[in-house]
C-alpha cells in the first residue's frame, strides 16, 4: 500500500498559536514539507487546486514543478485537478512538463471539486457542472494515448489533428478520477477503468464500500482486469508522538475550518464529542500516534477488500510548519513500515 499527503496549503492564522505566516513564507514550509516526505520515504503528495482566500493552490501545476525540482523519489500529484474548470489541452502540457522535470514521477487525480468558485471565476455555468466534466476527461484521456487527435464537443473549439507536446516520459500518464459519494462518479471511474480516489472527511468509512463495490463491478463489466483497478482514500490525519498529543493539536484547526465551512452549507458548529468520534475505531479520521493510525491504516484496507493507496490530508487544520513536519517525519518512519509489514503479513496469510 502506498501512503502519502495531500495539502491544500492552507494559509490562515494557525488555531494554535494565532500565528499567520505570509503567503511566501507558507509556500516555503510547503516545499519543505515535500522534500521531507521525499527524504523518509513516502510514496506520494499531493495538492489541491482551490480558488479561495484560505488556500494558496490555485496553481497547483506551478508548486508541483517546484517539488519536482527539489525531490527524487515521490510521485507527485494533484489533488484534485477541478476538470471541469480547466482547458484539457493545457493541463495536459503542464503535466507532461511536470512529468519531466521529475523524469517520471507526475500524476494527476482529476475532479469536479467540492467548491464552485472556479465556476464563475473561469466564465462557466454552474448548471453545465457533470456535462463540463464528463467531456473534458473525455478529451484529456484522448490526450493521454495520441500526439495528434480529432475531436470536437461544446465546450471548447475543436481538435483537427494539431500536435498536442511535450509528451510525459512516462509511457502513459497515471490519471486517478477523485470522487465523493455519487454513485455515477464511481460507476463511470470502473467503466473507464482508472484508478479511484475516495474522499472521506467524516462518518464512518465502511458506508462507502458498496459505492467501492459498483466501481470494481462496473469496471469488470466493461472489460478491465481486476488488478488494474485501484482505489485510493484520502482521509483527514495527523500523527503526534502520543494519542492525546494528536488529538489536541489537531483539533482547533480542524474545527475552526471545519466549521468555517459549515456556516456555508448550513452545517453547525464542529464539537469535540464529534470529532472524538471520527477519532474513534470505525470513525473516518486517522488522528492519533504511529502503531494507532498504522492500525487503522490496515482495517481501512480490509474496510474495503483492499486499497492501494492512502494519503492523509492535514494542512486543513492549520497546525505550526514544526508540528506538520514531526507529523511527516513520523507517517514515514513509523506509520508506513508498520503498514507494508501489516499488509504483507496479511496477503501471506490469505
């Protein structure tokens, strides 16, 4: 199993320590995070592409190119790509770009996002929210196996057989489709046969497993291997040296996030009965020390007849640059070994 992060560098003041760093200074500490998770071993980071004040990653492509510069072995990848508000030709550049200042390292999971200001900002309806998408992957998935494509839709003007470079030096460019709980979502992720990267921010995980389920099935309908159907889950986490280190760290972040956004969407406030609950054994946060989270880790894979990969997403709580970086220092040294062993011994076991 592959574990990594996802950040959506957030840049508010921190819940902790009133502290509110300057745009460059936040950037800095993201760079950093990215070459630490490289050094100790991580397999994959990710960022967000948001269009609001409290995020700086509205341009993910640019930091991942950064990151691909200063690292060597993690895979880089968004997380998620908002399609639906993106021109397919041009990311596709970008990507392949990022593909070769890393020599083989890009992916991207791509998206409708969870927010919609990218809607107006870009010039969209936000009624043509699923048709923008569906065609836009469309065309970026032609993109990925030719050069030079014919293609016509609503939304852009057509493709008569322009070249269409850099190509990646990968021979196909990894595209995750990311989604939440729309069972369309899932279906068409297993008809296309691409990998899957399951959002759970809160409830309880084993509610997703038929959703899981409808993409293994509607990929093998459709013709592909088993195997080649890979789900991933990103999951709020952080890791402390000890549990209650963990947990009251992170949660004045996360409640002052969490019910940031809750005002928009008619949500009350966040609790922390509520939050030790999602904590707790079947809830879907991964908040706690190393051999607690590794142990979670494991249960998430036998949750859903197996993962492939899972990142951990912490930057939504605003923690100090020094408490995200021991909470990396510790997901690579301790967590994911105990994981892969976890894991192995399970498979020789079945």
């Amino acid at each position: 199993m592959e574990i990594g992060i996802d950040s959506f560098v957030a840049a508010v003041p921190d819940a902790l320590t009133g502290a509110n760093l300057s745009p460059q200074d936040r950037i800095a500490h993201l760079l950093e995070e990215i070459q630490l998770a490289d050094e100790v071993g991580l397999d994959v980071f990710g960022i967000g592409e948001h269009h609001r004040a409290e995020f700086l990653d509205s341009a993910p492509e640019i930091l991942l190119a950064a990151a691909a510069a200063l690292t060597h072995q993690i895979r880089l990848t968004s997380a998620v790509t908002v399609l639906s508000a993106r021109d397919p030709v041009r990311l596709f550049q970008q990507f392949s770009t990022i593909d070769l200042i890393s020599r083989g390292r890009a992916e991207m999971i791509v998206g409708r996002g969870s927010f919609t200001e990218a809607f107006p900002l870009f010039g969209l309806e936000l009624k043509d929210y699923d048709a923008l998408f569906a065609e836009k992957l469309e065309l970026l998935l032609e993109l990925r196996e030719n050069a030079r494509i014919h293609w016509a839709g609503r939304f852009r003007p057509p493709l008569q057989g322009q070249p269409v470079y850099p190509r990646p030096l990968q021979e196909k460019l990894p595209i995750w489709l990311g989604v939440g709980g729309t069972a369309a979502s899932f279906a068409r992720a297993g008809e296309l046969g691409l990998p899957l990267m399951v959002a759970i921010i809160g409830g309880q995980p084993h509610r997703f497993r038929p959703l899981i389920d409808l993409y293994r099935q509607a990929g093998e309908e459709a013709g592909h291997q088993p195997g080649s159907l890979r789900v991933g889950i990103h999951a709020l986490g952080y890791i402390a040296d000890t549990d209650q280190q963990a947990a009251d760290e992170f949660f004045p972040g996360y409640a002052q996030s969490f019910t940031d956004i809750g005002k928009e969407r008619g949500w009350g406030p966040v609790t922390r009965s509520q939050y030790e609950a999602l904590r707790g054994p079947t809830g879907a946060m991964l908040v706690s020390e190393p051999e607690r989270v590794a142990e979670k880790i494991i249960t998430y894979g036998e949750v859903f007849g197996g993962i492939s990969r899972l990142t951990f997403q912490m930057s939504i709580a605003s923690l100090p640059h020094r408490n995200r970086m021991r909470a990396i220092e510790l997901l690579g040294t301790k967590v994911a070994p105990l994981v892969r062993g976890g894991v192995q011994r399970e498979a020789q076991v079945s």
